[in-house]
C-alpha cells in the first residue's frame, strides 16, 4: 500500500482493529500526552501500534484460511509487536520488552492453558459464537510464545528465511498452519519435520511441567508430565509427552540444548556441581520443578545474582505456580520471597506481588490471614516508597514503572504515611500538576477516596467526565472503586448502568471495584442483580460480558460461592461466552481447594 493511517476512535470496545491501510485504535490505545500520561502508556501504545503493523503482514497480506487457525493472525502479531518494540530507539522506549514479554504473554498463555477448560492453539471453530470466544491466551499468548521458543531452537536466521518463504508463497492469499510449518522446514537444516515437532505444541491443549533432580555430580534426570493447575482435584490426569528444546545455563554462562523427543524422561551429562539453572533464558512453554537440594542452588544463583531478570522472573513465575498446584507448601513461597527483597526490575517485582495480592484475595474473609499477606507485602515496598520524590519519579522506563508500583502497591495495602502524603498534597497539585507525575496520579487518587471519600468523590469523577486527557479520565475512573465508604461505593457502581460512563469504560468500574476486598461481596451482588441490563447494555458483544465474567466472578475463593454461581448461570444461555464461564468455575475451584488446604497452616 502507499500509505496507512491511523485513527482513535471515541468509543471502540477492543484495542484496535488492524484495517489495512487504516488502522482503527480505542482512543486510550494510541493517544499519548508527554506531560499528563504515564509513561506506562507510552509502552502500551508502542505495543499496540506494532501488534497492528505486524498485522498489515500477518492477517492481512497473509490471512487465516479459517478460524481454527487464527493465530497465524493473533499470535504472530503479538510476537512481531514485541520484536519491534524491541528494535525502536531507546530513546524513545527504553524497555527490557522480552523480560515484559514473559510477563504479559508467557504467564498469560501459561495461566490459562494449565486449566483443563483450556483449548488447543488450532481449535475447531463450528459455530459463529464461537469466534469471538478464542481472541485469548491462547490464540495470543501462547501462540506467541510458542513462536519465540521455536525461533530460539531452529535460530533466528533461519526462523526469519522460514518467514519470508511463507509469507513470499501465501502473499494476498489464505494459508494454514502446516503451510507455514512445511516454509520453516525448508529452511531449518537438521530439523526435516517442523510440523513433528510443533503439531504437540499446537494440535494438543496444555503445557509440560518438567521435574529436575540431580543423580549425581554429573548426571541430572528430567521428567516431564502435564501441568495442571487444578492439581489436587483432576483424578484422571492426560498423560501427554511432549517434544522439549531445554536450554540448561551454567553459572559462566555457557549453555546447552537437549531435547526430550517425546519422552517421560532423559538423563542429562555435564558437570552439574556448579550452578545451573533449567528454562536458560525462559524461552520454554513450560514450567521447572527443582527437586531435593536443587532448590538451595537456585537460592545461592539469586543470593550471587548471577540470574538475568527474566531468568528470575521465570523462576518466581514457576514457584508461586507450583505452590498453587499444591507441589510445594505455601511457606516455602514465603521464604523464597525473601531473595527478592531488594528486587530493582519492575517485572520481577511486579510478579512477587502479584502472587502475595493474589493470596490476599484468596483469603479476603479472614482477616488474619488478609493481614498477613498485607504486611508481607508492606515488608518488601514500604522503606522504598516513603523515599519517593513525587515529582521525579525517575530516568529510566524500569526506574520509573518500579517507583509507580512501590507506591501503588503502598497505597493499596493501606500504608498510611503514603496515604496522608498523598491527601496532603492534593490541594497543592490543583495549583502546580508538576508536584506529583502522571505515573503517580492513579495512587494519588486511590488515597483520596480511601481517606475521604465523601470529600473527593464528586471531584474526582468530575475529572473523568471533564478532562481532554484519555489518560487522565481512565485513572480518576478506576480509582473510585476504592472508596472507604460504602454509600459512594454503591453510587460509583450504579454509574456503570447509566450514560456518564462511556460504553467502553465500564467494565473498568467494575475491575475497580472488584479490587476493593472491603466491598467484594457488594460487586458480586450487583452484578448478579443486574446482569441482564448488563448484557443489554453490551448489545451482544461477547467479549464485554466475558470480561465482565472472568474479572468479576474469577477472583471467588469459597465453596458456597462456587455453588451459587453454578446455580445462578445453570438458568442462563451461555452462548458466546460458556468458555469464559468455564475458566471462572475452574479458577474458583482451584482457589477454593487451595484455601482449604492452606487455612490451617501457621504462616512464617
């Protein structure tokens, strides 16, 4: 084409739409103000705008010749966004994007592919319902990450000949998976069948958790099974073996590749006395279990930090994932969090707590555990964010989103020091916005509506129908969930149902306010309550409701929850979104046992 604009549009229910030569973007995905927005969506526009120029190549030049392989779309698009991220100038993003990657695609592929309501990356589609229903995890995500650990394993020169063939041959025309598989083939020397091997990753659900346990100084044994999250619950487990490019580093950081074709188990030969870590690099779709003293050798690799950070995030990522899965106990998560206390890359922070979060929601009706998982949490970024200018939030992208997270993550555990700096300064930003940066603008008015709601309320949703920066509106809006009092909390609720609120940002009010543990209960009465006018509302568009269902009714943790939802959906056409509806009775399952078995443990 000669050209290709791009255009924000006011109200657009998805991120962006790839048209080829006009790209269409929801105003928050390309719009960025260099002195109201945080730097954080300077990141996300720069994803986005590249997951839609990859698109122009995969999806468009080349499409899908049917739905069950929409992510030769999807999947390419959010693997090439990160790869052209990654080659933009510094200094206009500076950002460690394959570190995010693991993050943001990885985990989320991992997240839901280890339930069992997961489905294959090429999904039969048969019904028109059911299209909407696989723009997910793993059309994106895994798609995604399944094409970086092949790229690692054939090599990148030959990965991108393998591309170029493909999209060379299948220009302006509809192509398959085994199209791009056979183009790849002819082009990576030693490896004839890239379908063999790649068809166990696409053509079947689920992902492989590998054991690693030493036999002796020389020899290690890896074993490899399906991982399931749902662990203690699943009788009759799929005993799917996978074809497995491991890449083993060593503390020189020299590395090596083998493979398990197939097989339950390999031994391995090398001198393993040093250090070592499995997964080098984390370009693997799988998760590492280290067995007996293997576990101190990770801990010694983190105590030298001679670990990358992916290959700590990588690690964080698969410990708090077992301990879910119930393969380790929940005080020996505790205690490998203590190795990251002065954890300086966002991501790796970002993850540790995530899972303490994701503990403390678990537990959201007992308060002595709640409180618990809340001082862990103080423990590892109090001391940092009471030193926090404000103003200055930083130089670097990771300095700056690391800073934004200390004191996010202060202001929603009630870290009071922060919380009265933030009220007292408020006044004074009214009068000169160079006091607080953009980045810290959400915490800011967090801390307003969890100190005095019935004072700032009004002002801050004034600010969301009121203020020209997209930027702007969507954190004054997300931030008014967390009202201390609950008649405003009841008030912001009801904003969903009616036309303050744009159609695109509603479901941000109810992500607010499912996050404030105080009033959880309330968000799930609503929502039941009002569910049909919120599927009126949607008009039909499925991919609203499921996010409404997944976010809402995924963060459960009780039994009787479990049961009241199952009764309350078994009334309902689940049409465009039962697979949503799967996932979330699957998670509360999974968070509901874990509970169980956790509730009567002495946490150290």
């Amino acid at each position: 084409m000669d050209k290709l604009d791009m255009l924000a549009v006011p109200e657009f229910s998805m991120g962006a739409m790839e048209n080829w030569g006009l790209i269409t973007y929801r105003m928050s995905s390309l719009l960025y103000d260099e002195n109201n927005s945080a730097i954080q969506t300077k990141k996300r526009v720069a994803e986005t705008v590249c997951h839609e120029l990859a698109h122009q190549w995969f999806g468009n030049l080349v499409t899908m010749k049917w739905w069950n392989d929409l992510w030769l779309n999807e999947g390419f698009a959010t693997w090439a966004a990160a790869l052209g991220v990654s080659n933009l100038s510094r200094e206009l993003i500076d950002w460690d994007v394959w570190t995010s990657f693991i993050s943001e695609d990885v985990e989320a592929g991992m997240s839901y592919d280890s339930l069992q309501s997961t489905h294959a990356v090429e999904v039969p589609v048969y019904d028109p319902n059911d299209i909407n229903q696989i723009f997910d995890g793993i059309s994106y995500s895994k798609g995604a990450s399944l094409i970086r650990m092949l790229e690692n394993y054939v090599g990148q020169e030959n990965f991108r000949n393998g591309l170029k063939e493909y999209l060379n041959k299948f220009q302006y025309r509809n192509a398959i998976t085994d199209d791009l598989w056979l183009s790849l083939s002819n082009n990576v020397e030693g490896v004839s069948e890239v379908k063999k091997l790649m068809d166990q990753w696409t053509a079947k659900e689920g992902f492989p958790y590998i054991s690693v346990e030493m036999v002796d100084e020389n020899h290690l044994s890896l074993k490899q099974e399906r991982f399931y999250l749902n662990n203690v619950n699943i009788k009759e487990k799929n005993q799917s073996h996978w074809f497995i490019p491991v890449r083993i580093g060593f503390q020189n950081e020299e590395n090596i590749l083998v493979e398990m074709k197939n097989k339950k188990e390999i031994l391995v030969e090398s001198d393993f006395k040093k250090y070592f870590k499995v997964n080098y690099g984390a370009y693997g779709f799988y998760r590492v279990l280290y067995k007996g003293d293997l576990l101190y050798k990770i801990q010694g690799m983190l105590e030298e930090k001679m670990l990358e950070p992916r290959d700590r995030l990588n690690i964080i990522n698969d410990f708090f994932s077992l301990t879910m899965a119930n393969y380790f106990q929940i005080n020996d998560f505790l205690l490998f969090v203590r190795y990251f206390k002065d954890e300086e890359n966002y991501e790796v922070l970002s993850s540790i707590l995530g899972g303490l979060n994701e503990l403390k929601s678990i537990f959201y009706k007992n308060e002595i555990k709640k409180e618990f998982f809340r001082n862990k949490i103080l423990e590892l970024v109090s001391r940092r964010a009471i030193k926090i200018d404000l103003a200055k939030p930083g130089t670097s992208l990771n300095e700056i989103s690391l800073n934004a997270l200390l004191i996010s993550s202060s202001v929603g555990n009630e870290d009071s020091n922060i919380l009265k700096k933030f009220v007292e300064i408020f006044p004074k930003f009214k009068k000169d916005r160079s006091l607080v940066s953009p980045v810290f603008r959400t915490s800011m008015f967090n801390s307003l509506m969890k100190m005095k709601p019935k004072e700032f309320y009004e002002e801050i949703f004034d600010i969301y129908t009121t203020s020209t920066v997209i930027d702007e509106k969507l954190m004054a809006l997300s931030s008014l969930g967390s009202s201390s009092d609950l008649n405003y909390f009841l008030t912001f609720l009801s904003e969903s149902m009616k036309n303050k609120v744009n159609l695109q940002d509603k479901i941000y009010v109810y992500f607010s306010c499912i996050a404030n543990l105080k009033y959880r209960d309330s968000v799930i009465k609503f929502v039941m309550e009002n569910f049909d006018g919120i599927l009126q509302m949607f008009e039909g568009n499925t991919s609203m409701v499921s996010y409404v269902v997944e976010r809402v009714f995924g963060i459960l943790s009780e039994e009787s929850e479990l049961k009241e939802l199952g009764n309350f959906f078994s009334k309902r056409n689940l049409k465009g979104y039962e697979r949503s509806f799967m996932k979330v009775m699957e998670r509360i399952e999974i968070r509901s046992t874990f509970r169980k078995n956790v509730e009567n443990i002495n946490l150290e």
